[in-house]
C-alpha cells in the first residue's frame, strides 16, 4: 500500500503565529492575579513528592521550576505555561502537516489554534490542562504519524510522551484508551501487532511506576477524589457536555472540526481510527460524568484535518472567513484572558469562571486578617486558622505572613497532608467556609459568624463565612482524619 507524503512543514507563518500567542499571553499574565489552582501548585511545588492525593507530580514540579527560573510572581509562574501554549500550537500546524495540508493549511490550522478559547484559556495559567493539553497534541501527533507511516517505531514516542503525561494527569489514558478501541473497531489493526507496541507500552509504564508505586503506598487517594468529582457533578457535567466543548474551543470552529472529521472519514481509510477515536470518548466521559474539556483535545485534531478542505471555503468567501476569525479570536481572547478591568469580569464569569477565580484574593486575606483580629491577643499563640479549600489556604500561605496571620491549615486534598494543627492548639479557631456547614461546625464548640468576605466579582469566596470557634471538640490528631476533604 501506497503511503501518502506531506508537504514541507511552514516553518516561519506558523511559529510566527505561535510566537504572537506566547506574546499576547506573556503580556496579560500579569493581570488579575493568581488562579486558586495555582496559589495550591505554589505550596505544592515546596513539598516535591512523586504524588499528592488530587495528581502526579509534574504540574508541581513545574510550577517550582518556573518561580525559580523567571520569579517567584504571577508572571515569572507562568513562563512555561505560555511557553508550552506556543509548542501547542506548533504541533496543532504539524498535525495539520500530517493531514496533507499545505503552507496555508498549516497556518490556517495554528490560526484556528490560536484564536481557540480552550487552547488560550489554559496557556495562559498553570494548570494540570496546560501540560496534559501538549502532550495530548504529541500523542495526537505520533499516532496520526503512527498511521500514515505505518512505522511501528513511533510507539516509542508515543510511550515516551504518554508516560511523561501519566506524570502529569490520569486522564490521558481516555484518549489513547478511545484511539485502541477505534483502532480495533475501523483499523488498521496491523499496527497493534508489533513489537514496538510492547515497547512503547513499557516505556510508558516505567516513567509513570514512580506516582503509581506512590499512589498504592497511599490507597490510591486520586481514585477517591475522581468519585468525588463525579458524584458531585456528574449530572451537570452530562446536560453541559456539547454546549460547553462549543463553547471552549469556539462555536466559530465547529465548521472546521466537522469537515475534519469528514474529510477522515470519506478520503482518509488509513485514519479513520483517529475520526472514531472523538465520539468513543465522548461515550466513556459521558458514562464517567467527566467534565467537558476531557473530550477537547481529539477535537483539536480534527479541526487540524478540517484545515484543508475548509480552504477551499475560505478561496469563496474571503472576507467573511477573516470577519469569522477576528470574531473567534476577539471573544475567546474576552472570555478566556484578563482583558476587561476586575470588576467587569463577572460579565464572562457565568461562561468562564474561572476568570474570578484569578480575581480578589490579597482582599480575602485581608478579611481573615480583621476576623483573626477578633481573637483575643492573650489565645493566638493557642489559635488556629482552618480554610475549607486548598484555593484559601493557599492564598493565606500567599499573602497572610503580610497581614500578620499564622500558618493556616486545610483538610483540603494534599494540604491536608502537608501539616495539621497541634494537639497544643486547644484555643479559638477561626474557620473559613464558602457556606457554613453545621455538621462541619459540630466538630467545634461555641461557633458564632464574626464576618464575611465580600468580592469585588461572583467567584466561590465571594460572601464566605468567616466563623470564630472557642475551641475544637477534640483533639486535632483524633479530629483531623474526620474532617478530610477528597474533593
């Protein structure tokens, strides 16, 4: 069988593109402030383990390696992250190569890329997507490699990329998972049977045995926390599914990814495992109750695909498609970066929230800080301060040395492990709760609401109660177990 070629890769339009992105992300990084996920990658990055209860350790790693390198700021946290947004969408063009699509092509696809509120939302914070939305576009990338080529060599880079990403995030075992089954269902099964799957399967094992070695040492804690996510919102997470993927990667694409997937399927038997592999795990996401960007990346890949026929479009009607991805670019760039002043962004936080969760934490300290003051002076060396998210407690190691705050505690996922108060602490404990809870205020005696922290936007800590306690109930050795938190 013949293989199909690809052109000659456009080396100068799509890392001229890609170097915008990384500008336009390097440039509002320092907005707003720190997300919640990030101000917990921070205290994280300074207890380096090979896991933690809620991830592996790359994240972390990487978060400590970025505030070493560039500063220990908002902007220098977030360094890698932008630098891997530009790799991203390099590799959406190279995908896009693969396809058959030429210069244009490839620099219609890091177009689209670029002006994709999914791909933007996650370079321009640190999150676990950031990372694992790159490795999914290698993975894409090898196997897409994998099929044309038919040169079983390239599972070594697929196990090599997949087991760095296993550092990262479990979920990427959803897509190579859909890709298999696609690949059993549609084909060519021919490239699983080689020697060269083994060995990339034992690559991948290798790198990824450390966090699971340590996830068995401690009970497999993530597997309590993904339960948790789906019990918790697993129905929303279903009735929202397609609207939101729309949503996060851009109606404006939509045309794209499904003449991708078309194109795979009516012209391109070679790939069609690759078209298949997006609504098989569409099924199992749907099925587990995960969220909605999990299915994300494999339609990167398609609107990748969708590139070149989409052209043909674009010769036709020239000033509607650069009206179309002006728009794309203008409304992902609102939605999903820092652009509108902090007080008008609960205007995209109904979309988006996470935009508030960047927003109004140096005022949430400073709220504990008043309540704290509420303390007798003669009972703080004896008080505590327990946050009911790891977002709170975070943001007090952040700002509360400032204000005067002691070390704060959380039952919160790893923070939870990090430290617990002393059993010397029998005196007040002031309680930080997005929603006061009696049965977690049970485990404390003589509780009483000494404040509230107002937001300037509609994020989760905007009217937290702040509630000061006489004492616990118990002792914290005994109470600490009975108050963690795995989601």
């Amino acid at each position: 069988m013949t293989r199909p070629t690809v052109p000659a890769f456009a080396v100068r339009p799509v890392v001229t593109v890609a170097l915008i992105v990384g500008a336009v992300l390097t440039a509002l990084s320092g907005r707003y402030g720190y997300h919640r996920d990030e101000l917990y990658f921070l205290v994280a990055g300074h207890h380096l383990n090979w896991g933690y209860v809620d991830q592996p350790p790359l994240t972390p790693l990487i978060t400590r390696v970025s505030t070493t390198v560039f500063g220990d700021t908002v902007m220098g946290l977030r360094v890698l992250s932008a630098l891997s947004c530009v790799a991203t969408v390099i590799v959406i063009a190279l995908i896009a190569r693969e396809f058959g699509s030429d210069r244009r092509g490839q620099l219609l696809a890091a177009v689209c890329a670029a002006v994709s509120g999914f791909v933007l939302g996650v370079g321009h914070m640190v999150s676990t997507a950031t990372y694992d939305l790159l490795a999914w576009m290698l993975i894409g990338l090898f196997a897409v490699k994998l099929l044309r080529t038919g040169d079983g060599r390239w599972w070594l880079a697929l196990g090599l990329t997949i087991g760095i990403a296993l550092e990262n995030k479990y979920l990427v075992v959803l897509p190579v998972a859909a890709l298999l089954v696609a690949l059993l269902i549609v084909g060519p099964r021919r490239v699983l049977r080689s020697w060269w799957l083994l060995a990339g399967v034992t690559i991948a094992g290798l790198i990824a045995l450390p966090n699971v070695i340590w996830q068995f040492q401690h009970d497999w804690p993530q597997l309590k926390v993904a339960g948790g996510i789906s019990d918790d919102d697993g129905t929303e997470n279903r009735i929202m599914f397609i609207p939101l993927q729309i949503l996060q990667l851009s109606p404006l694409l939509v045309p794209i990814w499904i003449a991708g997937f078309l194109r795979i399927w009516r012209t391109m038997p070679w790939a069609r495992s690759i078209a298949l592999a997006y609504p098989v795990l569409c099924v199992v996401v749907l099925a587990t109750g995960g969220k909605s960007y999990y299915a994300l990346p494999l339609l990167l890949v398609l609107v990748a695909a969708g590139c070149e026929p989409t052209l043909r479009w674009i010769d036709r009607h020239r000033h509607q498609a650069v009206v179309a991805l002006v728009l794309a670019a203008v409304t992902s760039a609102v939605f999903t970066l820092p652009i509108l002043p902090a007080s008008a962004a609960d205007f995209v936080i109904p979309v988006n929230k996470e935009q508030g969760e960047q927003i109004g934490w140096p005022r949430f300290a400073a709220s504990v800080a008043t309540a704290w003051e509420q303390v007798p002076a003669a009972q703080r060396s004896t008080a505590t301060i327990v946050t009911g998210n790891y977002g709170e407690a975070g943001a007090l190691v952040r700002y509360g040395p400032g204000l005067g705050l002691p070390t704060p505690y959380s039952p919160h996922m790893s923070f939870a492990d990090w430290a617990r108060p002393p059993d010397t602490n029998t005196g007040p404990v002031l309680l930080v709760e997005i929603e006061r809870t009696p049965i977690f205020e049970s485990h404390f005696r003589s509780c009483e609401q000494v404040g509230t922290v107002n937001s300037i936007v509609s994020n989760d800590e905007d009217g937290a109660a702040l509630v000061l306690c006489r004492q616990p109930a118990e002792p914290w050795s005994t109470l600490w177990p009975k108050i963690r938190q795995f989601y």
